[in-house]
C-alpha cells in the first residue's frame, strides 16, 4: 500500500538545521511492530503516525516513535504535525492564516495554534496536555557528575539543583554552570549504568541547560542525551522543555505573571535549534505553560508498504 509522508526540520526558520522530523500520513492498518519499524528505517529522533482522530471535533490522533520506544508525548512532532497539517488543510487559502489545530496524542489532546504565512514562515504553538510535576527526589550532583564526565562543582547555578520532572516524558533535568562544562558534557553508557545501575535507574533521558548562551536573542542552552530512546543526542526537545517548566517554576523564584524563555538546543551537533517556552505563574502556582516553533518542509514523497 502506498502511504504519503513527509520530512520537515523543526525548530528552525531554515532547512538542515533544526530536529529533522518524518510523518506518515494515511497510517490505518499499521500495527504497533509496523509503525516501529519504519521508525527505524526512518532513523530520525521522532517518527509521527497520523490517524483519524477518536473526536470529531478534533485533527487527527497521532502516534509518535523513536528509533526505539513509542513516546506519549514529544514536542517537536506537535509542532511539525501542526504545522503541516495546517498547510496541508489551508493550501489554497492564499493569504496568511490563523487556526487552532487539536491532536490527540497518547498524554491527550493538544490544542495547537498555527500561524501559516505563505511564503513565509509557519509557527505553532501549544498549551502543555499535562502541566509537569517535579520530583522530590533526584541523584546527587556528585554521582551525575561522573556519569556526564564533569567536576562536582560545575553542576548547578543560582538556585537550580539537579531534578527529575515529566510533562509527559520523565526527564533527569542537570543545571550546569556555564557554556564550557554544557559543551563538554558527555554521558557514557557504561558509566552511567556503573553509577546509576542498569538501565540508568530510570535517568536515561538526560536534559542539561545552562543560562550562558550563544544566541543574544537566547535566554537558555540545553543538550539533551537520549540514552533510552535510542537517541544519542537530539537537537531540538520540546517534551524536555515541558518538563523544564516545572523546575523553572519551582527553583526560580518567578514572579507573577508570564515568564518567556528561548531555549538554543542542537548547537554542538550542527543544528541549531529555536524554542519558545512560556510560563503563567498566579497566587504562586504554574497555572499553564506553551511551546512554541517554526518548522519547514523539506521533503515529501511515498512509503510503498
């Protein structure tokens, strides 16, 4: 059976940069083991498999895998799916449009505003399904340090400490201290398996960040190491900056109101990466958090399976 499908790069205004991200569209009649696999043959951080939609009332569901798992919940195939799908429903509008997209996904729907601008560049942005939830537990500094390759005391600044959060996607969330020690961070498998245990304990999605940038328009620098999903290293993760919500929240004494971050993600690999993450802090409490992006086509074309 033929299937459509498509490549965009994500995160990005400009193509081969960014996190590359395949759809499948038409995937009815795909089972789990089938989907995984073109996952793989795909090899790209994130494959999304469009479905008809459970609601009427919304988009499309959508299944999302890595090379090695399938995910819940992963902000890259939000925004590109949006995105796409926004194209592929308004293309011959001609003119600049403004939509809301809802996708449901395994974490629940997505509300999804989209901003297509024809001959420009296509935004989306979306409301987090499920706000983060920081756990009061979390490695010591000294034993991630080890397992990154860095010195004790390049973990942490100002308030942050190491954390454990999930918006969807559990992530071991690691401050350090200045671009040098994120650059030169390092997880390796066999020791991270030495100090954490087999498997990593559960830490094997790695989320490092920094508030020395690169970008002037950049307000934090992250990497993020996949070690459980099959992903060495990913250049643009926006499940990883759900779950930074929380531990911005929680550790970074914010204000009342709303608080905008521009996480640069990808640099080391080449690909660098753009994305919006906003907070609405009231009376104290994270009351809702956004993320946002651009995204580009670059290839489109058929799956003969």
């Amino acid at each position: 059976m033929d299937r459509r499908y498509a490549v965009l790069d994500v995160f990005t205004e400009e193509a081969l940069s960014g996190n590359p991200l395949a759809i499948v569209l038409d995937a009815e009649g795909l089972d789990t083991a089938r989907m995984q696999a073109i996952a793989g043959e795909f090899n790209l951080s994130e494959t999304v498999f469009v479905l008809p939609p459970e609601h009427t009332a919304h988009t499309a569901r959508l299944r999302i895998f890595t090379p090695g798992t399938e995910l819940p919940f992963a902000g890259h195939p939000t925004v590109g799916t949006a995105i796409y799908l926004g194209q592929q429903r308004f293309a011959d509008a001609g003119a600049d449009v403004d939509a809301m997209i809802v996708l449901e996904e395994e974490v629940g729907p997505v509300r999804c505003g989209v901003v297509l601008r024809p001959g420009g560049t296509h935004y989306a942005e979306f409301d987090l399904p499920r706000l983060p939830e920081v756990s009061d537990t979390a490695p010591g500094a000294d034993a991630v340090a080890e397992a990154l390759g860095l010195a004790p005391h390049e973990i942490g600044f100002g308030h942050y400490p190491v954390s454990v959060a999930s918006a969807g996607v559990p992530f071991l969330i690691v401050p350090v201290n200045g671009l040098d020690a994120a650059r030169r961070a390092q997880p390796r498998p066999e020791k991270w398996a030495q100090v954490f245990g087999e498997g990593g304990g559960g830490h094997d999605s790695i989320y490092v960040f920094t508030a020395e940038v690169e970008r002037p328009d950049a307000t934090l620098h992250a990497r993020m190491f996949g070690l459980g999903m099959g992903i060495g290293e990913d250049p643009a993760t926006g499940a990883a900056a759900a779950a930074l919500s929380g531990v911005l929240h929680r550790y970074g004494q914010l204000t009342e109101g709303s608080h905008r971050y521009l996480i640069e993600q990808g640099v080391e690999m080449g690909r660098p990466s753009l994305i919006s993450l906003e907070l609405d802090v009231a009376d104290g409490d994270l009351h809702g958090a956004r993320i946002g992006g651009s995204a580009v086509v670059i290839a489109e074309g058929t799956l003969r399976i």
